[in-house]
C-alpha cells in the first residue's frame, strides 16, 4: 500500500509539473502601422521567429495583435516590443497575462515627469481622426510630451481632453505634437506626408484651412 501511495505521488507530480510547464503566457500589443494584410502578414511571420507561438490574432482595424507563448519560456514584454520595431512597426500599447495570473503592462497611459498639483489645468482640442487605431496613436503623442498627465480622443465627437501642468506644457504643444505623427488638430495641420504614411483605415477626411505643420 505505502508503495502504491508512493508511485501515486510520484505521478501527482510529474503531472503538476508538466501542467505548470504546459501553461501559456497570453500577450496584447497594439501595433501602429498595419494597413493591409501584407502587413499583418510580416508581422505574423516576424514573430514565427518566436518558436512555441500560438493562437496568434491579427486585427488589421484595430491594431490589436495578440498571441499565447509559453510561460516556461518567460518572454518578456521588452523582447515583445523589439521583436515588432524589428518588424518595421510600431508598439503602442499592450501587456501579458502570466499563466499564473500575473499582469504585466507595456506601457502606462500616465506620463511620470509630471504628478498632480496645484499647477494641473484641463484643456481640450478638435483632433481629426477615424478608428481606434487613431485613438492610440493621438494620445501616445499627446503623453509622451513632458508634462501631460492624461489624454483621451473621443473618436465620435474628435475631441481631445488634457490634463496638464501648465509649468511644463501646454494644449499647442500637445497639437504640435500630435500634427507630426500625421492628425490634423485644431490649429495645427500635418504635413501631407506624415497624413499619407497613416494606415488607410486613419486617412480622415482633411480640412483644407489648417497650416501645415512644420
């Protein structure tokens, strides 16, 4: 009996451990830049580079990327990122869950220059734009200026509410800003070229009275 009790033990482990070996990590990346299927094509085949990936997920509209590996592997997220610039894209947002229900973001909406304060104002602005894909690429510009503490682009009403410290920035930088990467704001109109290297999906309807962004 001790002996049967033993070998069941023994074989209760093995199967824990081949289970906790077995677990998948389940990862989210947003991706600026996929305008067709050839595009999610390279990326898909960029990360088959990654041997053990699976259930990959390719949402062209959105940007949403997203795919299993597994957790005795431990990839991280810095790799995940390199691994799509190194497919000629751009990451904007994601995160991972562990297999044992860990999260793990890639990157924080809150800029951490800036924390509330006395100096915290609230400004909005028209941002022209189309999709979800729009909406990331607007408030990443917008947070990575110094000083911006939240940005959110409503893609209904096209409008961009701030929070800001005055002392560090302010809402014509932030559409400065979001101008170069290719949205015409409210005072500021991208460069043709910036607008015609956003995916076909974010191509929005122009306003022919902004000045070009310089």
């Amino acid at each position: 009996m001790k002996k049967l009790i033993a070998i069941l033990m023994i074989a209760f482990a093995g199967l824990a451990t081949m289970q906790a070996q077995g677990g998948m990590d389940k990862f989210q990346v947003q991706v600026d830049g996929l305008g067709c299927p050839f595009c999610a094509y390279g990326l898909e085949k960029k990360f088959k580079e990654f041997k053990g990936i699976k259930d990959v997920a390719i949402d062209i509209e959105t940007g949403d990327f997203t795919f299993s590996y597994p957790a005795e592997k431990a990839l991280s997220l810095e790799a995940v990122e390199k691994q799509v610039e190194k497919a000629g894209y751009t990451p904007i947002a994601g995160g991972v869950t562990r297999s044992d229900g860990t999260i793990e973001a890639l990157h924080g909406k809150k800029n951490q220059v800036a924390t509330k304060s006395a100096k915290t104002v609230s400004g909005k602005t028209m941002v022209s734009g189309n999709c979800s894909m729009c909406q990331a690429r607007i408030e990443k510009a917008a947070m990575d200026q110094v000083g911006v503490l939240d940005a959110s682009w409503d893609k209904n009403t096209k409008i961009l509410e701030l929070q800001y410290d005055e002392t560090m920035t302010s809402v014509e930088a932030v559409e400065e800003a979001i101008a170069r990467v290719g949205h015409d704001t409210e005072h500021h109109k991208a460069h043709k070229e910036a607008y015609e290297n956003l995916p076909g999906c974010c191509q929005y309807e122009r306003i022919e009275s902004k000045k070009p962004q310089r």
